[in-house]
C-alpha cells in the first residue's frame, strides 16, 4: 500500500509534531503539563491528512500544538493518504478499527471517508470550507452528529476585490481549481458571484487530477486577464508548476491563501492554517476531556481580524505589476 503514509507516536505536552506527515516511523515520550495532564488516561488519537501541501501541513502542526498546550497523554496515528480517494477510504477504515478515541480529519475527501467508517467516534475536521454544503454536518451552527472542526472558509469577495485593485484593467478571470473538490466549486460559485457583482466576465478552468495541471493552466494564456484559484488541494499540491507556467505567461493569479501564493500567486487575503488546526485541536480536547459532543459543537471559523494581506513581491515583479497598491 505504497499511497499511504503512516506515523505513529506517543506524546504528552512537550512533543510537537516531529516531522509533517507523509513519513513513517515512530516514537513514545511522556510528560505532565497543562491542567489536564494529571489524568493517567492515554488517549488514542488518528489523523487522516488528504495530501501533503504547506496549507494541510500547517494545520497538521497546529493541531499537534493544541495538544501538546492542552497538557494530555495521547498516542497519536498519523497517516496521509497522498491525495488517494481510496487511500482515504482504506485509512479511515483501519483508524476506525483500532477503536480510536477520536480521529482528526484534514480537508474534505479525508472528512468525508471518516464519517462514511463511523457514526460513534467523535471527529474533527479542519481545512474543510461548508461542512454543510458537503453533506458533512446537518448544519454548520448545529452539527447533529459525530463530527465538528474548523473552517477555512475564504474571504472570497474580499479577495476578487483586492484582483480588482491590483489589476484595475482586467476583465476577464478564470477559476482555476479541480472538479473533484466539492469545496473548491463552492468557493468557485462565491468568486463567480462576486465578478458578476463587479462587472467582471469569468470562465472555468478545470482539472480532475494534478496530471492535468500544466495542459490548463497553459490554456488560460492570453485567454484571461486574471486567475483566481480557491483553496483546492490538488492545485494547492502543484502550485510550483502553476507559478512557472504563470511566469512565463505573465498570467497573474490571486490565490486563495498564504503558502498557494508564495509559489504561484502574486497576493492574497489570506487565513492561517496553522490557527485554524489550533482551532480544532482545542475541540478535540473539549471533546475527550470535558465530554462535549461533535452534534452540539458550531462549526468555528478564524475571525476577520486575523487575516493576512500576503504579497509575493519576486512574482508581481516578474509579471510587472505594482502591488503597492496594497499598502493604501
């Protein structure tokens, strides 16, 4: 089962995540911090990542965070299923059979192979956009079930606004992102709302796997003024080839946060991945330690005044575009 990535280790409130997921191996520490170290309960806990990428990667690690603050004992199983739906689907089932406490899930195709393994163990998700929307939760203020988390739900119209600063000229934009995220259609449908309330024209640029990136994204040369990419995974995961396609064809890009940018975007309004682990980690610890329960637990999202204005200076320069706007 080469696609899946597994880790496994034993923590208390001094150990952080050793190494982003996608390695292997394994390592037992213990230690008493926090008021809830004083129990002598370890806990079991599973993480079932989508993919490697910085996005998922740092909420991976705030996630860890939260639960080394917290001051448990927990053994934690961490495994990436490589951006695999099967993979998902193999991996949920064995964090499910080996009777976890509780299982994180990070992004959507990862959430939703867990709750299709079990309606018992509580879960919670992180880097997941409308749990509603995705059939994950009955709804959002009220989940109803065994799974909760975090959003990271984008500032969308906010950040076609900022396009419109930078790029007063532009008129046409296309949405590039892969069809098999039923997120990243959401986030698509909120841009596509937010340029026709702007008087922008807009197409879909579409990919099913990342096999298919560099084809598209070449397409979009000399088609569209400008590019907006939501928070997608598998774009997320090949943002290196967007920005040297997007280079070459001078083809500016919003991206639809931090770590997208910094490879193929030229600025962002972006939220902080790392927090929004934190966010869910912290539930997860309510959830174990205080006996809350997923079905009443909102679904939490990172508040306005946390968010980033990311520019990336090197590529607005190779595009020629002047993003001092942005400081206005």
């Amino acid at each position: 089962m080469s696609n899946i990535s597994r880790r496994s280790f034993i923590a208390g409130g001094t150990l952080g995540l050793m190494a982003l997921a996608g390695c292997s191996g394994s390592q037992s520490a213990s230690s008493e911090s926090g008021s809830a170290a004083s129990s002598d309960k370890t806990y079991k806990i599973g993480v079932l990542q989508l993919t490697e990428h910085p996005a998922l990667d740092a909420a991976n690690e705030g996630i860890v965070a939260a639960l080394d603050d917290s001051g448990i004992k927990y053994e934690i199983d961490q495994q990436n299923a490589q951006n695999d739906q099967s993979a998902c689907a193999t991996i949920a089932s064995k964090l499910v059979g080996d009777g976890d406490d509780l299982i994180f899930v990070i992004a959507t195709p990862a959430a939703q192979a867990v709750a299709a393994a079990t309606q018992d163990i509580p879960i919670v998700g992180t880097a997941i956009t409308d749990y509603a929307a995705s059939g994950l939760v009955a709804d959002n203020d009220a989940p109803g079930g065994n799974l909760t988390g975090s959003s990271d739900m984008n500032p969308v119209d906010e950040q076609i606004a900022m396009l419109q600063k930078v790029l007063p000229e532009a008129k046409h934009v296309g949405m590039l992102y892969c069809t098999a995220e039923a997120n990243s259609v959401i986030q698509v449908e909120m841009a596509e709302a937010a340029c026709d309330a702007a008087g922008l024209t807009h197409d879909r640029y579409t990919v099913s796997s990342s096999n298919e990136i560099q084809s598209v994204v070449e397409s979009m040369v000399g088609k569209v003024d400008a590019v907006y990419a939501p928070t997608d995974n598998t774009i997320a995961a090949g943002a290196a080839q967007v920005g040297q396609i997007a280079k070459e064809g001078k083809l500016p890009i919003i991206a639809g946060e931090e770590n997208m940018c910094m490879q193929c975007g030229i600025c962002t309004l972006s939220i902080d991945y790392k927090e929004l682990g934190k966010m869910a980690g912290q539930m997860g610890v309510e959830i174990l330690t205080e006996g809350k329960k997923p079905a009443e637990m909102a679904i939490e999202h990172e508040e306005t005044a946390q968010l980033t204005v990311v520019k990336n200076e090197d590529m607005a320069e190779a595009l020629g575009i002047d993003l001092s706007v942005l400081d206005a």
